[in-house]
C-alpha cells in the first residue's frame, strides 16, 4: 500500500500559451492525494500483477472551452477546484525465450469532476473531457535491450456533458 501528497505548478504553456487557446496567468498550482495498493504473483516465466488507485485532486488545471471572452474566444485554461480519478491497472508477463518478453497490460479509470467550477457551471459527477477510460499498450522486446515495440489502445465507454 502506498500513499503520496504532491503538487504541480502551472506550466509556462499552462499560463501563457497561444491567446486564442488559453493561457491563465492566475493558475493555482494543482495539488494530489494518491493512494494505490495492489498484488504480484510470478511463477515461473509468468509474472502478474493488479494495481487499485485513488486520485484526489484539487485545482487541477485543464482547458475550459466555457471561459471565453474578447481576448480568448475559444477558452482558457482554468483551474478546476476537486477532482478524483478511480481506477484499476493490470498486466501479465512472460518470458518467451530467455532474450525475449511479451507483455499486455490494460487499464481501466473513471475520471470525475468532484465540485462544480468557480463561475458556477454544474459539472459536479461530470467525466473529466480527454481523458481515456479503458487503455494499455502491449509490447515485445529483447530482455537486455532498450528497444521496445508498443501497441496502445484507448477508449472512452461514457461521456460528460461538460464536453
């Protein structure tokens, strides 16, 4: 089990980025509280593993197409008060030959806005826009070489109203 407190400071993209799309000079830095715990099991040239994970973010920084005005018609970047992202990782392993592993993994997260934005738009329970709910690569690749070969995948299974 595992558990970690960061922070992240507005990007100078995140800030001043192009002016019709969105810097925000007045970004707060995002905060996260992360929890995850979760199992191995390896026997032989197998080896398993499954990850439960928590996310809870506050201002976390996104771009909003809703907060527009004469300078930045098609939105900007905006902080987003409460966050949190649920979700479960999974992959499996195998050594093919002794200078060769195969691995498929998949991931499945639900994102969510978890309080509504300062200028009042309702997007409490809202997914967050851009982010995938099911992904993961699968790769092949010599077992004492840098060289991978990865195939990734994402999808979305519902989507926000914000959006």
């Amino acid at each position: 089990m595992r558990y970690s407190h960061s922070f992240r400071s507005p990007t100078l993209a995140d800030l001043y980025a192009n002016p019709l799309f969105g810097g925000n000079p007045a970004l707060k830095p995002e905060e996260s509280s992360d929890y995850e715990t979760g199992f191995q099991w390896k026997y032989r040239k197998i080896l398993a593993q499954s990850t439960f994970f928590l996310n809870h973010r506050t201002h976390e920084i996104g771009f909003d197409p809703n907060l527009t005005d004469a300078a930045h018609p098609f939105g900007r970047n905006n902080n987003f008060g409460k966050t949190e992202r649920v979700g479960l990782e999974n992959f499996i392993e195998s050594w093919i030959r002794p200078w060769l592993r195969a691995r498929v993994s998949q991931t499945y997260m639900e994102a969510v806005f978890k309080s509504n934005t300062a200028d009042g738009l309702q997007i409490s329970g809202d997914h967050i826009p851009m982010v995938p709910g099911i992904g993961g690569p699968q790769a092949f690749w010599p077992s004492r070489q840098k060289i991978r070969f990865k195939f990734r995948y994402g999808c979305r299974l519902q989507t926000s109203a914000y959006q």
